[in-house]
C-alpha cells in the first residue's frame, strides 16, 4: 500500500540533512539558523534571552532543510559543542523543529543522527543537554538521564541530562 505524500514518514523522507561547522555555514545557513532559533525560543517560547552566546563559531551544526525549489525551509536544527578547558563533555543544544514540520518525528530522527555521528566522531565520550523538562520523556528514550534538579531558566523548568 502506497502512502500518500502527505504523510508524516513522506515528508520525513524528503529532508535533507547537512552537518557543518561553523565555518562552513553559508550566510544564508546562519541567517535561517538564527530565525528559527529566534522564532521558536523568543517568540513562541516568550523568552527574552541572549542567544547570540558566542559558541556558535566553535560548534558543530545540524540543520535539516524541508524541500523547496529555491529556498528550502529550515525544519529542524541542534548545534553540537565539543570537550573544551572547562567541560569535559559533548554538550547538544538549541534543540528545535520549526511549526511546519512538527508532529513527522523530525524530532527524533535529528537526535538519531546527531547522536550516530557524535559516538563515531568522538567515541566514549560523555554527551549532555540542557532539557526543558517536560522532554525529559523524549530524551529519555535516547539514553539521556537527568543529572541536576529541575530548575528554571528563561521562564521555563529545565534539568540537565547526561548519556555516557
């Protein structure tokens, strides 16, 4: 049975995916990286934050980009800082999908792929995230246990989680 092309798993289907660093990024990848960060933590979440935080330029970035002729949407995104003097883990953050591509599971499969190429970069070492809490079910599922109190940032209930 053919599924039409509307579907959830369709639709996931056609993402392309592209894992770059910073410096590889085009300045229309940033422009789009920074919108959808804009729109979905300040807007939509009401949170009035710096998110231009500086580690940007050190991080590795995943973007997922719906299909388009000219300019593809911006779907999905997570940004991925390595082990530096004063953190010994991987730490992914910025997690997001954009309205439009909600409820396909793009969620998951952005974790699923950032976490296969973080275990076959850097093998063995430690990943953390910094949850709103009521996604500690989501990340969870990935092997992701929490390692501090909730507490609140911006507004909203976040707990650190940690996979070894």
């Amino acid at each position: 049975m053919n599924e039409p092309k509307h579907t959830a798993a369709a639709r996931l289907a056609e993402i392309e995916w592209r894992w770059k660093a910073f410096d590889e990024l085009t300045s229309a990848e940033v422009y789009a990286m920074l919108a959808a960060r804009s729109a979905v933590f300040v807007i939509e979440q009401h949170c009035l934050y710096g998110d231009i935080d500086g580690l940007d330029t050190d991080a590795w970035h995943l973007l997922a980009y719906g299909p388009g002729a000219t300019r593809p949407p911006l779907a999905g995104y997570l940004r991925v800082l390595l082990p530096d003097a004063d953190d010994a883990d991987i730490r992914i953050g910025r997690v997001l999908t954009t309205a439009d591509f909600r409820g396909i599971g793009l969620g998951n499969a952005m974790l699923e792929r950032a976490l296969e190429h973080i275990r076959a970069q850097w093998p063995r070492t430690p990943v953390r995230l910094h949850a709103q809490a009521h996604l500690q079910g989501f990340y969870g599922a990935f092997g992701f246990a929490p390692v501090s109190e909730i507490h609140e940032e911006d507004g909203i209930p976040h707990v650190w989680m940690r996979s070894a």
